[in-house]
C-alpha cells in the first residue's frame, strides 16, 4: 500500500570485488532514485566500509548476517556493533541461504533478529517455503512458525521489513505470480494482526524477493500487500535502479 514507505533491498550475498562495487555505486549515484522509497544493499561484511564510503548518501549498508552477541570468543562471526561501526545501518537475518545451507534454526535466527534490533540496526528477517512444502500444501505452516519464533523475540517491529522469499523462486529465474507473492503477503500481513496487533500489521512492510527483475518489477508492485522487494542477482546489475522505481 502507499501509506508504506516502499523498500528495496538488494543482495549482493558472496559476489564481487572492489571493483564490482565501484560500478555498482556508478549507476546508483546516477540513479535516479525515487525519494520515497528506501534503498539498502547488502554487501559481504569485508566491504560494508568500502561500500558505505562509495556509495550515495540515498542508499543504506546491511549486512547479510550477524551474530547473537555484542562481542567474545565466536570466531569467524560478526556483531551488529560493529556492522554499525563500519557504517551498516541494516541486517539481514534468515535469509534461505543461511537456514538451508548453513543449517540456522528458527529459533536461532529469531535470536539474532531480536540482538540486532536492540543493537540499533533495522533488521529484515527472511520468511518462505520450499517447493516440497509448497506442493504439499505446508505454505503457510511454515511461514506462521518462522514467523512465530520471530514474533516470541522481537519488541519493536518499527524497525523490521519482513523479506517473503519462496525458496524455489530464489535464483531460480521462477518467479512468484504476482498473485501468489500478494496471497501470502496478505496471509502474512493477516497473521501478525491476529498474533500481534492491527497497528503492526498496518505498518509493517513486507517485501518480496526471488527472481525479480527490471522486467517484472513493475507488476509485482502494483499488489496492495507488496511493500517492495528483496533482490539477488539483479541488484549486481542496472536494471536494479528500474526495480528501485518499480512502484513509479
Ligand atoms: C535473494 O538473494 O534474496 C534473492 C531473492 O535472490 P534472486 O533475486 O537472485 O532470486
């Protein structure tokens, strides 16, 4: 709807180099880039100062994860302190990459989102089925319990953009119909009513990622339930900028 701010996302996951990222922030400083909407990219942890410092002041860092405490002895991983330090404002958490090839739990991935958001970053915690679970009719039963656990641990939901990503689209060039994506966007949006409150669902921004596209942007957009996207390969490329402005 237009009374939520549209949000795009773009997901760089473990692609790139300095160079890569200078052309990226080429066609984003020249954009243009449609003021009402926000624009984050998500780059891997060793650029986020890179990218903060080559980017355009319109578009915010995330990261694509972090961990579950401010500091200490958990090697290889990262806290939300100090993706602000290095100028990342977002997170990303849960995203189908980390729960089914890094094997996150619901439950673990409800813990981060929680200690990222009280760390002061806006968190988008990544929600949606397989094709299996789908084709079996399990759609919904596994987003309302990703979503439960999420809900048992999250306070403040201002600063939370729920990413609606179908596994089998992610990647896959298979995108959802913009009729399918809307369907769940609406039961999503219907069960943090009934489990949250009706302010929250109202105001929360739900946004769709898999397989999205300058192409088919514009279609996906228009649904009343669709508060902007979560965008993989195509946030590498220009046509991320048509995507940026898909709402027109
Ligand atoms: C993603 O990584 O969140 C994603 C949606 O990827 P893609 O757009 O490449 O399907």
């Amino acid at each position: 709807s237009s009374d939520r701010k549209f949000f795009v996302g773009g997901n760089w996951k473990m692609n790139g180099d300095k160079k890569m990222i200078d052309g990226i922030c080429a066609f984003l400083t020249k954009g243009p880039i449609n003021g009402n909407t926000d624009v984050v990219v998500a780059a891997p942890y060793c650029y986020l100062q890179y990218s903060r410092d080559k980017l355009p002041a319109n578009v915010q860092v995330a990261a694509q994860n972090c961990y579950k405490e401010k500091e200490g002895a958990f090697t290889g991983e990262i806290s939300p302190l100090m993706i602000k330090d290095v100028g990342g404002s977002w997170v990303i958490t849960g995203h189908s990459e980390r729960r089914h090839v890094m094997g996150e739990s619901d439950e673990f991935v409800a813990e981060k989102t929680r200690f990222a958001q009280d760390s002061g970053l806006g968190v988008i915690p990544c929600v949606g089925e397989k094709l299996e679970e789908r084709e079996a009719n399990q759609t919904m039963a596994v987003i309302n319990r990703q979503m439960k656990a999420l809900a048992d641990k999250i306070k403040d939901w201002s600063s939370v953009v729920i990413a609606y990503e179908p596994v089998w689209a992610i990647g896959t060039g298979k995108t959802a119909s913009p009729e399918q994506a809307q369907e769940v966007h609406e039961k999503i949006r219907e069960w943090l009513k009934n489990t949250v409150n009706a302010d929250v669902a109202k105001k929360t921004r739900i946004i769709y990622g898999g397989s999205v596209k300058g192409s088919n942007a514009a279609e996906l957009a228009k649904k009343p339930d669709i508060d902007g996207f979560l965008v993989g390969g195509a946030s590498l490329k220009p046509e991320f900028i048509q995507i940026i402005n898909a709402r027109g």
